[in-house]
C-alpha cells in the first residue's frame, strides 16, 4: 500500500531503482539537484534538467507534461551525494497558469521500477508559486529516506536555484525555461526505456478518488459531472502479520504488499429500476474487490467521490451564475441610457432571472445526486462490518472475535454543508501509517466553542478510548494491545472500558518515571523490529519482546515530558509505524508552545481528529472542506464495554 505523506512527513525507501511519477492539472517540467552531507549544491553539474537531462544516477525529461515519469538509481549516485531534491516548476511563455494555484495540487509519488508504488504526495496549500521542492530523498543510517517538502517560490526557479547557493540562478533557469520551450508540452511523458508503461492499480499514479474529481475550474467549464463511478476502483492490499498458528511469535512483517495485478471479481448486479427512467436501485457491495470488505470499502470511496464531483459541480455551476450574472450587470449599467428608466430594470430582471435559472438546474441536479447518494448510504450502512459500522451499530450486539485483521477501520464520518445528514464514513487502511491526534483545545469550531474546557478534555479522551476499543476488538486475540500513558492519573473516568475489561496489560503510566519506563521500553521495541527486519532475522528477536501491533495513548501531553521523552515520542511518531507501534495522542497543540517549532514536525505527522463536530478536513483534489463527525457511544450503552469484555476472554483463552 502506497503511503500517502504529508508535508514534513519521510518515509523508507525499500529499494534504490526507483522511478518517480507526477501527475498535474498542467503541464509542469522537472528537475533535480544533488546535494552533499550538508545539503549544498556544489554546482550546475549536480543539476539534473529539461537541457541537461542525464547525471549518473538521474534522468529526467526533456519537456513538460501533465504525466512525468524519471528514472532515479541511488545506487549509481557518486558517494559524495547524500541527498536529491525532486523540483516541479511552471513553464514560462507557454500561455499555461502562472502560479499552482489557479491549478489542480500536482501529485508525486515515488515507485519501484516494477510499479509497486512507494509513497505519494500532493502538494495542496500553493497559491503564487511557481516552482516548489516536491520530494527529498536522503540517506538515513546506511539507508535511504524520501520526505515530502512541498517548499513553494512565487520568483519561480530562479528563487529557488538561489535558495540552494547556486550561483547566475537566473540565468540557469532561464536556459531550463528556453530548453523547455523547444519541446513542446503534452499530455504524458513517453515512458522511459527498459521501464514498465504503466503501473498496477491507477495508471496515473494519483491517490483514490484523485482521478476521478473533478477541480471547481475544470467543473465549470464542463458543467454539473454525471454521477459515474469509476469501473474498477483501486484494489485492497492484503494486510497481515505472519505468525505460526500456535504461538504469538513468528515472522514480523510490517510491510504492506504489493498491489494485486489481476482483475477483482466482477460485482454482483445491481437491482433493475422498476420502471423505465427510475434511477437504479443501490445494492450493498456493488464496488469490485476481492470480498464483501473490500467491496464496501471501494463502494464508500466511491460515495466520497461521487458526492465530492457532484458538490464542486454545483458550487462551480453556482460561480459561474454569479458571475455571468455580474458581467451582464455591469454591461448594462456602462451605458448611461440604461442607468434610468424601463430599459435598464428590464436587463437587470433578465440578468436575474438567468441567474435564477441557472442556479435552479443545478440545483436540480444536486438534488437529484444526493437523493441516490442518501438511498445507497441507506443501504449500505447496515451492511458493513464491525471495523467500519457506528458504534449504535446492530453488528456490535452480535459480535464474534474475528480470526483476521481487517483491511480498514472506521474513525468517524464527513459530510458537506449541502446535505448534513449524507455522511460519508471516514475509512482509513489498516496498518496505520500515520498516527492519530485527539485535538483536545477549541478547534474554532461552533460545538468546541460552546465546549467549557474541562468537558472538551473529557470527551477527547473519551474519543481515544473508542477508537483503542474498535481496534483491539476488530483484530484477533494477541495480534493488538493498548499500553496508556497518563501522567497526572486524570483519565480514569476515560480509561475505565479498558482498565474494567482486563485489555490492558498494564496500568496506566503515570509520572515522570512511568512515562520514561514506557516509551524506554517501546523504543527498544522499534529499534529491535527494524534491525531484525533489515537483516531478515526476525528468529534473533529477545524471546521476550512482545512483536504484536502496538497502540499508545498519551494523554495530556505535553504534561510529564522532559526534553529526552519528547524525542523518544518524535522518534516513534517518526519511525515507529513501519514496524507496528502506534501513537494516539490527546493533546491540545497550544499547551506545547514552550517547545517552540521544534514539535511542528510532530504535529504534520499525526492525522488530526476532534472530539466534536469540525471542518478541518480538507480535500486536496477539489477544495472541499469537509466537516468531521467523531465517533460516538450511544450516551448509556455498555456496548463498548461489553464488546471489550469479549475481547479480553478470547484473548486470555488464546494465552492459555
């Protein structure tokens, strides 16, 4: 599975032949530029670009393109080499935009030469930028790293080549401009020899739902975009830790797995429409995959998407009515003669009533998209398994332990201020790749602002605890535990379903000594993992590390952390997911001030969540800002309690 970065975030690099991809909603021309132990540029010779294509190790092309693909080999680099800047910039004289953003965010995404996708990332948050630093791959203790930068320069090239010491920048980029020129842009980039001409999975390279939404400038050329699922969505990867069937230890892999190449089996058939001109009747599990779950998980990506287009078709539309209305405005008010009198209020009704005409077809065709969205989420919701059902959920009275990990799990659900009750659920792939971030201050949101502080703080960590509970319950006996550390002893309340049920191993850490003892003991367990991974011994691991995925909550931090435990937490933010230790931190991000920007890279590495209602999520590929709604336990039910109850006895019956 591909990981999905965001800014400031690295992740490993499993191989040296690589292959870099770019996808964007214009043309853009690459480069790259090597970089020594200290990062410097030591000249023009260490430029890789559209008029000096080749340098030992790099290839980059010739022209710009919406589809860029370049050859990276790490292994050939020269020694001296310890770092590669992966540049995108906007062609100069071409007639395209001028900056990023008046254009769909590019997506990066680094690949193996087979295909395998690596990581990926999109750069949104461009404005006036002309060029930016894309990737960073770097070496990391006798390995290598990509990072995701995203560092924008609104002087185009010419900044940045100076941002990096070279000297004459502007006339450096002012051949990269005239060498582009004299390869006109397209569409793709033809491949590169001896390379594969598309990849498993999407063949554009972009992240699920990218392919397919739609920009509000693109939507308002084209008008209100049909409701049409894209055939074949991005298939699931399986996710496993091997163990031997009568033991917790065995084989650690971490690792995701390739992409699956073969076709998924077909979906069943939708219901007919029971008279002609009726829209088509949803069916649960209408997505292709592999199972039910993974059928579900593409339908609900696809309900994402489809309610993603159909809202920046509608808000594009409504644009475009505003707008035409406003020109036709002014156009009759120039003339004088049409400032006074009949004729004058006679162009501003017709203006009007184009509006409203306009406004009202694609209002009409909103409407028409929500309502079918609204019916297949009807459907769909109580079909779902325990890992993506509400807590009020029926499946959680009958719950069984299950004998697999599942592919996703559900954090909660979004929905746009178009139609508040079409939520979408927030799905996020099992292994976790990022950690999660309980946002306990006031967000700015309206529920956080009506939210005394005290109750704020209670219910994020009443949202760390459901989402502790989901995970342990929808992973098999021994395969997931939960440590906590609580400084101050504040959340007993909280902690209360775990602690009751027996799923924690051990109490809740408290004080400086427990805080240390705990993230001592799980940063001895990362550098183990990766060692053992690394050297493919995992038998050498001590018999008494416990090598089943590991959760930590943190509550209130930064209360109870010296300067050692905040970087011991960094470092398992940073390095501790590839090899299964997980954060979930309840924090309000003001109380860690002191700490200046040194946790800034903390932060952007954490997948923020709130503990009530908030539209902090935003959509890379087509702006939205979505709104988040946590997950709740229904006020009074035991059923987390009792689903954990059941979880606990089948793993003391597995320990036996």
């Amino acid at each position: 599975m591909t990981a999905e970065l965001v800014r400031g975030q690295n992740h490993p690099l499993p191989r040296t032949r690589l292959e870099i991809r770019v996808t964007a909603g214009t043309p853009v021309m690459a480069c790259a530029t090597l970089g020594d132990e200290q990062g410097i540029v030591r000249g023009t010779e260490w430029i890789a670009h559209p008029g000096a294509p080749t340098l030992p190790g790099i290839e980059v092309s010739r022209r710009a393109a919406v589809g860029l693909r370049f050859h990276v080999d790490l292994d050939a680099l020269p020694d001296q080499v310890h770092l590669v800047h992966v540049l995108l910039a906007l062609p100069e004289g071409g007639g395209g935009p001028e900056r990023f953003g008046t254009t769909a965010a590019p997506f990066a995404a680094v690949t193996s030469t087979d295909g395998t996708e690596v990581a990926g990332f999109t750069l949104t948050g461009l404005d006036a930028e002309s060029a930016v630093i894309a990737l960073e791959l770097y070496r990391r203790r006798g390995g290598w790293k990509v990072r995701a930068v995203g560092q924008g320069y609104a002087g185009g090239l010419a900044e940045l080549f100076g941002d990096q010491g070279l000297p004459q920048a502007r006339a450096l980029a002012a051949a990269v401009h005239e060498a582009v020129i004299r390869h006109p842009a397209g569409t793709a980039q033809t491949p590169l020899p001896g390379l594969p001409d598309s990849a498993p999975g999407r063949p554009d390279g972009l992240p699920p739902s990218a392919a397919t939404a739609p920009t509000p400038a693109t939507a308002a050329t084209v008008g209100p975009v049909p409701q049409s699922r894209s055939p074949e969505p991005e298939p699931a990867d399986a996710v496993s830790v091997a163990r031997p069937a009568d033991g917790p230890r065995g084989a650690v892999d971490y690792t995701h797995p390739g992409r699956r190449t073969s076709a998924p089996p077909t979906p069943p058939p939708a219901t007919p429409p029971g008279l002609p001109g009726e829209p088509t009747r949803p069916v649960a599990g209408d997505a292709t995959g592999w199972s039910m779950e993974e059928r579900l998980y593409n339908q609900v990506w696809g309900m994402f998407e489809d309610l993603a287009r159909s809202v920046a078709a509608y808000r594009s539309a409504k644009d475009f009515a505003e707008s035409r209305m406003d020109q036709e405005l002014d156009q009759v008010l120039s003339d004088p003669r049409n400032r006074l009198g009949g004729a004058g209020d006679a162009a501003r009704e017709a203006a009007r009533a184009k509006h409203d005409q306009l406004l009202g077809r694609a209002r009409e065709v909103l409407d028409r998209d929500l309502a079918q969205l609204l019916a297949e989420s009807e459907v769909v919701e109580p079909a779902l398994p325990p890992a993506f059902a509400r807590w009020d959920h029926p499946v959680w009275h009958d719950y069984r332990v299950p004998g697999e990990a599942p592919m996703a799990l559900r954090l909660g659900d979004v929905h746009l201020p178009e139609r508040p009750d079409l939520r979408i659920p927030m799905l996020v792939r099992l292994p976790l790749e990022r950690g999660l971030w309980v946002d306990s201050g006031r967000s700015g949101s309206e529920d956080a602002l009506m939210t005394d502080d005290d109750q704020l703080r209670a219910l994020a960590m009443d949202t760390a605890v459901a989402h502790a509970g989901r995970l342990l319950a929808v992973h098999p006996p021994g395969e997931f535990t939960v440590q906590v550390i609580d400084p101050a002893g504040s959340a007993a309340a909280a902690l209360a379903p775990l602690t009751a049920s027996g799923m924690l191993d051990e109490p809740p850490a408290s004080g400086a000594g427990g805080v240390a003892a705990v993230l001592a003991k799980l940063t001895r367990r990362v550098d183990l993992v990766q060692m053992a991974v690394r050297g493919g011994a995992p038998e050498s691991l001590p018999p008494d590390l416990d090598i089943a995925e590991q959760l930590l909550i943190v509550n209130d931090f930064p209360h109870g952390f010296d300067d050692r435990a905040v970087t011991q937490l960094r470092y398992l933010a940073d390095e501790g997911p590839a090899v299964g230790v997980h954060l979930l931190m309840v924090a309000d991000r003001e109380d860690a001030r002191a700490y200046g920007p040194v946790l800034d890279p903390l932060w952007r590495s954490l997948l923020r969540i709130t503990p009530v209602p908030d539209d902090h999520l935003a959509d890379p590929w087509v702006g939205h800002l979505w709104t988040y709604e946590p997950p709740r336990v229904p006020p009074g039910s035991r059923v987390l309690r009792q689903v954990l109850e059941r979880a606990a006895s089948a793993r003391r019956s597995w320990r036996r």
